[in-house]
C-alpha cells in the first residue's frame, strides 16, 4: 500500500565526512611535528589542515566520485579530421587537479621544508582522489631531471612550481603553470629500459633531436611536456618533449589509446607513437638513465606516500564504522575479536606512515648521509609499504561486512587502487634487486641505514633480535638474489620497527614489535599477540568528526 513503512533505518554509521583528514591523522601530524623546523611549524600545519579540512569536504568527495565513474576519453582527431591528440576529462578532474596544484603538490623542491610538507599534503591528498595524484606527482619529480640542464629549468622550473593550474595547450612562454609526464617503458622491453628502440636523430640546432617510436606505458598523457628515454647516437638519452612548441604548432605526440585500467580510473595512462617528434637533450647523450633516475627516485616516495595514504583511509573508515555499529549485543570495536583485526591495521598504517615521512625528510636534509640513506631506504620502502597496501585496504573492506563490497561505501575504489604503487616505477622485484645493488656497490648506504637503526639501539629487545638476525643475512650476499625479497622486507620492517620504538607511543611500538618482529604473529590481520593495549592503539586511529 502506498506510503507504508515496513521497517526504520537504525544502527549506522554517519557519513565520515566534514572533518580535517590531516589533524585527525595523529601518526602523521606527530610526523610533520617532529620533521618541520619549529619556525615554520604553526605555518605548515596551517597549510595542511587547509587541504585535510577540503580532502574531507563532502565537496571534494563528491569530485572524487564523479571523476572515477566519468573516466577520461581519447580524442585523436577532430570533426574535420584534423589529429588533435588530446584527453576530455570530467569537470571533477579538472577541480580536483586545480586544488592539488593550488596547495603545493608540486613545489617539494622550492620551499623551506618542503618535501614534508608535501609528503603530508600527497598523503592525505590521496584519500580524496588518487588517480589526479599521477600528474602532480610527475611533475613535482621532473624537478631534479630538469636541473641537469640549467638552461632547460629555468624555463621549466617555475612553471611546473607554480600553484596555478592552467589546462590549456600552449607554448611555455604563454604558461602560467605547467605539469610534466614521464615515458619510459616500451612493448619490448618494460622495465628494461636499456631495450628500448625509440631513436633520436640530432638536428642542426645543438641539443635537439627527432624521435622516431614509441612508448608502452606514458603517464599523464594530457601534460604540457614529457620526459622520455631514446637512442642517441651514443647511447640511451633523456629528453625533453613538449605537447606544443614554441611557434604554437603542435608537436608529433600520436596517442594511440588509453589503458583500461583495473584501477585510477580518473587518471589516464596511454600509448605514443613519436614520429618525427621534437625534443630537446637533457643531461649527457648516454646517461638517459642516470639523468632521469632522480624523477624516478621521487615519485618512488610518492608511491610509498601514496600507499599510505590509502592504508589510512581505509584504518579510518573500518574503525568509523566499528565504532558506531553494534552487533552481538556491542559495539563491534568492542568485541575482542575484531579490535584486534582494528588494532593490526592501524599498526600497519601508522608504520607506513611514519616511514613514508621519515623518507621525505631525508630528502629535505639532503646531507650526504640522507642521500646515501634513501639509496637504499627509499627502494625497500617502495617494496614493502606499497605491498603492504592492498591486504590492509582488503581487510578494512571486510570489516564493514558486505557493506564494504558495495561501490557507495567507497572501499571498492580503495582496494582497486591499493595494488598500483606497487608495480607503478618497478615492480617488486626491480625494487629488491636496486636494494641489492646498493648493498654491492655503494658502502655508504648501508652505513647510514645501520646507522638510523642503531638510534633505537637498546629500546626493545625483538628489534635488537631483529637487527642481529639482518646481519646475519647481510654477511652472505652470494646468492643473494633468489633471496632477495626476504632481505628486503626485514630491511624495511627493521627500519619501521626502529622508528616506531623511537617515536610512537609505546602501545603502537610494543604491538609492531611482538608482531612484525618477534614472531607472535599470523598469517592475516587480527592476529595480535595477547598482552597488548589495543584499546588504546585502535582509538588513536579513530577520526572524530566534529559535532
């Protein structure tokens, strides 16, 4: 009959909306705390609390909605048939790439503590839509590439830094802002990009080439301007690759298509094809690799940035969600059971977190201890964190019952998401084996990193174990590639474990490591030890949103 009820809607969780992801983050507001110079503190939390309090914004989660269900299109020619070569976005893309670049998401090399700040930004910048999150990162790490050619970045430099977001196609002169992707892989080689077989002839005007090929994997097609590797004649070769050149015409920049991807569905991700294509030299003729590796190196930390900004997400909604339904007669974040499944969580995040941001702050420092540190640090962390992500975005899902299956809970997206960073700039195993290298060639590295572990020295006895386990380990590197994957993950959690032991709260450092480290721990999440303050681990995950 019209108009009967048949039931009252009770028992669920509000929205978790209209809150400041940023100081509701307690790991990582600890983390900007303890890496910021105390003179620019009160101005850095300031700033991230502005994009945290946006991230959270019904607003803003509504873009980020629109933009996954409405994914880009490829548009190769025009009505005339005229090549055109572009990407239509949804309006919500555009807003959101506008707010990231707006906030700084590219100006990590420019400002005072500025990889920090802009870790924190990416990371919770992240939880709001992370597909708009490839282009900002490309561009932030094209930065250091650029500067092999002063020259080059002083025309580029200032655009890719800017917080204006200018969408048009037009020469560098008549920019206000830029943003950069990358193409490196190719059909034959992928990750081998020694293989690749795109060439570059050199033209009579010194340092510029056409390139004749192709590029598997290009990220951000719809940028301003591109970093790819080619073959000089002597040897592979980075370049620089603008969509329009400075007279206004159009470079060759062939979009063949997009990818269909199992995930960032905002976000689009193409194949080129360079057929006479302009470009200009960057760096020495042979040292393509050497050259761009510092682009590479970067946005390696915003994969890790990345993966733990989604880990925090989705710690955040499971316990929300806990927290407010009951169930058997409770709260389910009550119940034993599941506030141990909480409780692993957020260990799993807050050590991503932690460790994510110590990263950055090497980076700030730039002392040559902190470079060596990344060069094996900053492939480890790659490996694990970023492994990491899909079980806990997984798991989070599973605590909201079939209600995290559903696309309106907005878990799916997360879990689709979750195992990007991971093959994203090397997959695992290109991870473990660059870890390798650094352990055969480069000494430094593992001093500092012995170094950093060695300040917990002493604090918990299941990482002292830990640590004389990995020297162990570390005293036979023959064979070692067959291995290579066990070496690296107890690197990583021996480096997250010293971290935690220092500067979390000892109820999170004492759960990491009885579990991660000492052994007493399962084969999924929720698998805590008992004697342990989980209480106290899972409330300090917990968002509360204002009243």
């Amino acid at each position: 009959m019209a108009g009967t009820t048949t039931h009252s809607v009770t028992n669920q969780p509000p929205p978790l909306v209209g809150y400041d992801l940023f100081a509701a983050d307690r790991a990582l507001v600890e983390a900007v705390a303890r890496h910021t110079a105390p003179e620019l503190l009160d101005e850095v939390r300031a700033e991230l609390s502005s994009i945290g309090v946006s991230a959270g914004s019904a607003q803003v989660q509504e873009w980020g909605m629109q933009a996954n269900e409405h994914p880009p299109r490829l548009r190769t020619h025009d009505r005339y048939g005229h090549r055109v070569d572009e990407v239509e976005f949804h309006p919500a893309w555009h807003r959101l790439l506008g707010k990231g670049v707006g906030a700084g998401l590219t100006t990590g090399w420019v400002r005072p503590s500025g990889h920090v700040r802009r870790a924190a930004a990416f990371l919770v910048w992240t939880q709001a839509e992370a597909g708009n999150c490839c282009p900002l990162s490309m561009t932030n790490a094209a930065v250091p590439a650029l500067r092999a050619d002063p020259e080059l970045a002083a025309v580029w430099e200032p655009l890719l830094t800017s917080v204006i977001y200018d969408r048009e196609l037009r020469p560098a002169a008549q920019k206000a802002g830029a943003l950069f992707g990358m193409g490196m892989t190719e059909k034959q080689g992928g990750s081998d990009v020694r293989a690749n077989t795109t060439g570059a002839v050199p033209l009579a005007e010194s340092g510029t080439y056409t390139l004749t090929g192709h590029k598997w994997f290009c990220s951000a097609p719809m940028s301003d301007c591109f970093l790819v590797l080619g073959q000089a004649p002597d040897g592979l070769t980075c370049f620089l690759v603008p969509r329009v050149l400075a007279d206004g015409t159009r470079n060759v920049f062939l979009l063949q298509r997009l990818k269909d991807k199992l995930g960032n569905r905002s976000n689009a991700s193409g194949e080129v094809e360079f057929d006479g294509t302009w470009a200009r030299r960057v760096g020495e003729e042979g040292r393509g690799v050497r050259t761009i590796i510092e682009m590479v190196a970067a946005t390696r930390l915003d994969c890790v940035l990345g993966s733990a900004g989604l880990m925090r997400q989705a710690v955040a909604q499971a316990v929300h969600h806990c927290t407010h339904r009951e169930a058997f007669g409770g709260k389910l974040s009550d119940k034993p059971l599941m506030r141990n499944v909480l409780a692993d969580l957020a260990i799993e995040s807050e050590a991503a977190t932690t460790l994510a941001l110590r990263l950055a702050a090497a980076y700030d420092d730039g002392s040559e201890s902190e470079r060596a540190l990344l060069r094996l640090a900053l492939p480890a962390a790659k490996y694990w964190v970023t492994k990491r992500c899909a079980p806990v975005t997984v798991e989070a899902a599973e605590c909201l019952g079939g209600n995290g299956y559903v696309e309106e809970s907005g878990l799916p997206r997360l879990v689709r998401e979750s195992p990007l960073n991971s093959v994203w700039e090397g997959a695992g195993n290109v991870q473990a084996l660059d870890v390798l290298r650094a352990l055969q060639r480069e000494p430094a590295a593992l001093d500092a990193y012995l170094q950093e572990i060695g300040r917990a020295h002493g604090a918990d006895h299941r990482l002292d174990r830990a640590v004389k386990d990995l020297f162990s380990e570390l005293a036979d590197l023959e064979g070692m590639e067959a291995r290579a994957r066990r070496l690296v993950e107890r690197l990583a959690t021996v480096l997250q474990g010293s971290l935690l032991v220092r500067f979390a709260p000892p109820e999170v450092a004492d759960a990491f490591c009885a579990s991660r480290l000492g052994n007493d721990w399962g084969s999924s999440f929720g698998t805590l030890p008992k004697g342990l303050d989980l209480d106290a681990v899972v409330d300090r995950a917990r968002v509360r949103i204002p009243a």
